[in-house]
C-alpha cells in the first residue's frame, strides 16, 4: 500500500517537472540528513517506500491522501457470513 503512494507521488513529481502541474510545487519539508544519497538507508527508503529526499506539497499530499486511507482499510475487520443452517436454527 505504502509503495503505491510512493509512486503516485513520484508521479506527481513527473508531472511537475513536465509543467503539467503548477500548484504546490514548494519545498514541503528536507530529509536529506535521513536520505543521503549512495548510503543504504538510502537505498531502502527511496527504493521500498519510494521517499524522495526534498518532496514537494503536492507529493506529501498526494502520498497521504493515498497511504492513510489504505493504510486504515488494510487491518479493518471483515463482516463475517453466517451459515444459512445455522441462521435457520437461531431463527427457529
């Protein structure tokens, strides 16, 4: 789930570099001390959860309105079927 926002955003990123996409295109925040380039950190971050060092708003807010949403359906509980048998002996 997570991945897949990763690569949403970096699409936005695409995008914005394509000028398809003009608005909230400011820094959103620097992670270059967590992400440095050539480290193993690095590597996992960028590479698993696809985390760019210096994202834009427009990708934090593209990764969130995807992860967070999916993120809470993934472990909600399903609606268990009854047997028909068995609801006909409850019901009777």
């Amino acid at each position: 789930m997570v991945p897949t926002a990763g690569v949403l955003a970096s699409r936005v990123r695409t995008a914005a570099e394509a000028a398809w996409i003009s608005a909230l295109r400011g820094r959103a925040y620097d992670l270059t001390w967590l992400v440095k380039p050539g480290s193993v950190r690095s590597a996992l971050l960028t590479g698993m959860l696809v985390v760019q060092p210096v994202p834009t708003v427009a990708e934090v807010l593209v990764w969130i309105a995807y992860a967070i949403p999916l993120s809470l359906y993934g472990p909600w509980p399903r609606r268990t079927r009854s047997h028909p048998r068995a609801a006909a002996v409850v019901a009777s």
